[in-house]
C-alpha cells in the first residue's frame, strides 16, 4: 500500500569553591537578544553571570503527548554511596560546598516518543552556569550544572534542568562509571570508531589489557601501528573513552558527543532484542544503578516503550549548541554561559518536530 509521508512542523516560541558565589548581588534581567547579538556581546570574562530567565516548575507545559523523558546521570566516581534522600549541601572549612557525593559529569536526557516514533538523546555540558534551586527571581544566585546532585540532590537537579529548558523532567537513573561499565559488558561491549588522537589518549591512558581491541583482534595495548577505524570496547574502557577531554579538540563539547556515541551504539544493539531481552536490560539497569526515582514496574514499561521504538534511528541534540555559548570566569572557575531562553527555543522545536506516515486512506 502506497504510504503518503507528510511533515508536521511546529515551533513555539517561549518568551572550586563557591563561596563567593553566594555573595553575588540581584541585577536587573537583561533584554531578550537574537542569538547572534547575544553571544557576541562584549563583556569581561571573569565575571558574575548575567540573570538567568527560566520557566518556574508550576508554569512549564504539559508533557508532550506520547513523550516519556528520562534523565540519565552519571556522577565522576567509579564508587560512591548514594546522597542520602534530605541531606544538607555538604560544606567544608569556612562554610565552602564541598564534594561528598560526586559531581553529575555525564547528564543525557532520553527522550522516547512513542507516538511520532521517535528516540531522542539530549546531553547537558556539565560546567554550564545555572540558576541555584534555592534563589528567587529577585535575588539570584548560581551554580554549575553538574554541582546540583551533590549540593541538593537528584530532584532538584531534574527541576533545575526542566526549568532552565522548559521541559517537564521527573524520572532519573543516576549511576558510577562501574555500574554503566557493567552494563556496557552486559550488552556485550560497544564498537566505536577511533581517530588517531584517541589512539594515543587511551594508550597512554593505559586501558586494561585484551580491554580494546581492532576487529581483527589486535590489542589497543600491543606494539606496532594501530590505524584509524573501529574498535571492540569492554565496559570499563567505554567508560575512559566517554571521559576523553583532552583529546582531538572540543573539550568538554566533544566529551558529551562521545557519551551520545556510545548511548546511540549501544541502542543500535537493542533493534535485535526480544521483548524478554527488553525487560532483563530494564532489570540489569535497576540493579546496576546507584539512586533512582523508578521501580522495577516504571523500569519494565520504559523497557516496552524503548522496545517498541527499536527500529527508529536515534536522533540527538546538544545543550548548548555553539551560538548559545559564552565562556566566563565566575568564583575562580572556567565555565559555561549559555543563552537559556534559545536553548529552550531550540529544544521546544527539537522535541515538536517529527515525520508523521500515513495511509492513503486513513
């Protein structure tokens, strides 16, 4: 039967101590600028940041229809307890924050879309500027995105992401790089393509030995040349390759593009699975997880909606993308200011467009 394809678009437009930054005084919103004129304002770089609009909890939209988000976080340790649920923001000498429970180094959001039919990957750079879950409109203050796990914990920072993006996110699976590395084996390894740059990184990383390998078998670890192309990781190595920073260019940027990678192969690997296999991974993943909000019945219909949408190609999206970026110097760190308001714009428009196929005679 002949298919008629038809595109459906919308777009909405919605209007390393930190002491110091709690000292930081209430300014005025600056005005709403086009991107362009925004990121090439001329300003200092070490500085306060500029106020941050957001869109308060109670006032975000409804949950697209047939959308389920779910944030992925993993915090920078290989083991760590939990944040216990109602502890205090952790402090050291002089009332500085302190890093007790680990920084969220790694925050993708998935989206399933399971009437569009569509799988979508959204990574967070971790050292953006945000606005602190504590602050009010009138006096500001702010933080790193990758701080707010450890200071406030899992809820707050799902509020904090849902409000700085506009999109309401609840469910969250935290993680240490031992538990996706056990997952990462459970599914059998991830081939990824390497170039030169990454080579020498994780050889001189010193990866475990028989941990990577060519596709002929020959061990990232051995002697001789070892050519650009696709390599077999086991979990522990996909972990270091994920952490790659200073490698090949980009930075942190680069860094959120290999997490999305390894995500993206890993569910190329899921397309061949059973729906039983399905619900094993939904139980590997709970069992190997350090915090989460889901029980093991949320975890099984994630695993269906995933199952269902397993044919579709992964779609992904970075915040910020390069025109809502400006790099600054705030509390005696190199860090991210990003155009919230545009990040919005682009993700509102990122989650509303899709290809809808239809029947001639529906």
């Amino acid at each position: 039967m002949r298919k008629l394809i038809i595109l459906i678009f919308i777009l909405v437009l919605l209007p390393l101590p930190l002491a110091s930054a709690e000292e930081a005084p209430a300014s005025t919103p600056a005005p709403t600028m086009e991107p362009q004129e925004w990121v090439k304002k001329s300003l200092p770089y070490k500085r306060l940041p500029e106020p941050i609009e957001i869109i308060h909890w109670d006032d975000l939209p409804p949950v697209i229809d047939g959308q389920h988000h779910y944030l992925l976080l993993c915090i920078d340790q290989w083991n760590r307890d939990p944040r216990p649920d109602g502890a205090k923001p952790p402090t050291g000498i002089g009332g500085r924050r302190r890093d007790m429970y680990g920084n969220t180094d790694g925050m993708v959001l998935v989206t399933l879309d399971t009437r569009a039919h569509r799988v979508m990957l959204t990574s967070f750079i971790r050292d953006a500027i945000v606005r602190k879950p504590t602050c009010t409109d009138e006096d500001q203050r702010f933080t790193r995105i990758n701080y707010v796990y450890n200071d406030f914990g899992p809820e707050e920072l799902c509020r904090t992401i849902s409000e700085h993006i506009g999109v309401r996110v609840e469910k969250y699976i935290l993680f240490t790089f031992n538990q996706i590395a056990s997952i990462v084996d459970y599914l059998g390894g991830v081939d990824i393509d390497l170039k030169y740059s990454e080579i020498n990184y994780l050889r001189r990383y010193a990866v475990p030995w028989g941990s990577v390998k060519d596709l002929k078998g020959h061990d990232l670890r051995a002697g001789g040349k070892h050519p650009q192309g696709t390599y077999h990781f086991k979990g522990h190595s996909a972990v270091l390759y994920m952490r790659i920073r200073k490698a090949g260019g980009g930075g942190d940027f680069q860094r959120t593009q290999r997490v999305r990678t390894v995500l993206s192969t890993l569910a190329k690997k899921c397309k061949t699975m059973t729906l039983d296999d399905a619900k094993a991974l939904a139980n590997n993943v709970l069992e190997h997880s350090n915090k989460t909000n889901m029980n093991l019945d949320e975890m099984i219909q994630a695993a269906e909606q995933a199952f269902t949408l397993r044919e579709c190609t992964i779609e992904e999206l970075r915040i910020p993308e390069d025109d809502a970026v400006r790099r600054i110097n705030f509390a005696e760190m190199a860090t991210q200011e990003l155009n919230w308001p545009y990040c919005r714009e682009k993700m509102n428009d990122y989650l509303q467009n899709s290809w809808l196929v239809l029947d001639d005679d529906i």
